[in-house]
C-alpha cells in the first residue's frame, strides 16, 4: 500500500489540466486506513466500485451510503462508468471519428 499512497499525489500533478489545478495538489503522501466493518459482500467486480465510491465518499466529507450492496452496486457502477466518461477531456470528439475518410482505401 505504500507505493501506492506515495505514488498517487504525483499521478494526479501529472495528470492535472492546467498549472492552477497542479498548485492545488501537495506531494505528499496520502494516509490510509483499511476499511474492515461495514463493508458489503457483494459480486465479483463490484470491489473496485466499492473502493471508488468510499474514496469519493471519504473526499467530500459525506457517509458511506448503506444502499450500496448487491441490488444495488450493478447501478451504481454503471453510472460511476457514465459519470467517469462524461468528464474525460475530449470524449465526445471520440464519440464521432468513424474514419469515414478512409472508406474507400480498398475499393
């Protein structure tokens, strides 16, 4: 858990948009702490939403919303994947490159 808390803070430097969004981040590294109780037993997969959600979550300041278990972590991951795509930079230019200028190469 280490390299990972450590690594982290310089993932999210790199990765920021603009040099006002890089001040925003220290690199220092993160404290975590293992969440034992209260975690749902849910699908396969559903783990990583679960950490996502927790982490975002822990971010804002807000409790774990106790809704999250098997009839709902289908859901709520597929809006976490929509949400997550939505705020890509320039997804939705991908959406439309059909690479219909190179149709007739073979023709």
């Amino acid at each position: 858990m280490e390299p990972f808390v450590t690594m982290v803070p310089y993932l999210l430097v790199e990765c920021a948009l603009s040099d006002e969004q890089k001040v925003q981040y220290t690199l220092e590294p993160y404290t975590y702490a293992r969440q034992t109780v209260g975690v749902p037993q849910c699908r396969a997969g559903d783990c990583g939403t679960f950490t996502l959600k927790y982490i975002e979550c822990h971010a804002l300041g807000i409790e774990f919303p106790t809704t999250f278990d098997k009839k709902h972590g289908k859901t709520i991951r597929e809006k976490m994947a929509l949400d997550i795509f939505r705020e890509l930079p320039m997804c939705h230019e991908w959406e439309n490159q059909d690479n219909d200028e190179n149709l007739a190469t073979y023709d």
